[in-house]
C-alpha cells in the first residue's frame, strides 16, 4: 500500500487580517515575511461586495474545503505562476497571485472563503 502525504494546508482553515489602502486590499503576515501584498486585478472587488463600503479592515477565513457559511473561488486557468478564479454566485473575477501557493501549497481547484466585516 502507498502512503500519501497529504498537505498540512489541504485540511486547514486559515485566516489574514486586511486592510484597505484607497480601494486595494492588502496584507501583511510577518510570519512569512510578507508586507502589504495586495489582492489585485479584481480581487479587492469581491472582497470588497463582501463588507459595508465603509470597512477599513477586514478578516478572512479561506480553506481548500468547504466550510459552513462560505462562498467559493472556482479557478479557470492558471497564468502567471497564480491563477484566475471566479465566484461562483457572482460571477465576479480575479487573479490571486503566487503567493497563493505559500498558503495553499499550490494553485488550488477551489478555495473557500468568508469575508468578517
């Protein structure tokens, strides 16, 4: 029998603070030293349908599986080393860069979400 090494990420909820700077969210984990990435090319627009327009910071939640309450990013092609996904209740776009993959250990099919406002 062939033992499989699963992920640590495959089975984990993960969460990052952001915080707006004009209309871009970013975020910084010092953990992995990373300092005001922003989620661009679409993705600050559907973190921001999320919350009331007044929102300076924010908490996600994300996860490779799905989890009760969240909405899901459906990839349609990588490019770039990241990835393009949509929302599959909005139909809303956005790329996630590659940094993605320092979380999700790759680019993944799906990631789930919930924006704490």
């Amino acid at each position: 029998m062939k033992n499989t090494i699963v992920p640590p990420t495959q089975n984990a909820m993960m969460s990052l603070t952001l915080y707006r700077e004009e209309t871009t969210w970013k975020f910084d984990d010092n953990r992995k030293a990373i300092i005001a990435e922003p989620f661009v090319l679409g993705m600050s627009e559907i973190i921001s349908s999320y919350l009331p327009e007044e929102n300076e910071t924010s908490t996600i939640i994300f996860s490779a599986n799905p989890f009760p309450g969240s909405h899901c990013l459906k990839l349609e092609r990588e490019e770039s080393n990241g990835g393009w996904y949509h929302v599959k209740e909005t139909g809303m776009r956005g790329w996630l860069c590659p940094v993605t993959r320092v979380y999700m250990g790759g680019i993944p099919p799906q990631i789930y979400f919930y924006v704490l406002g």
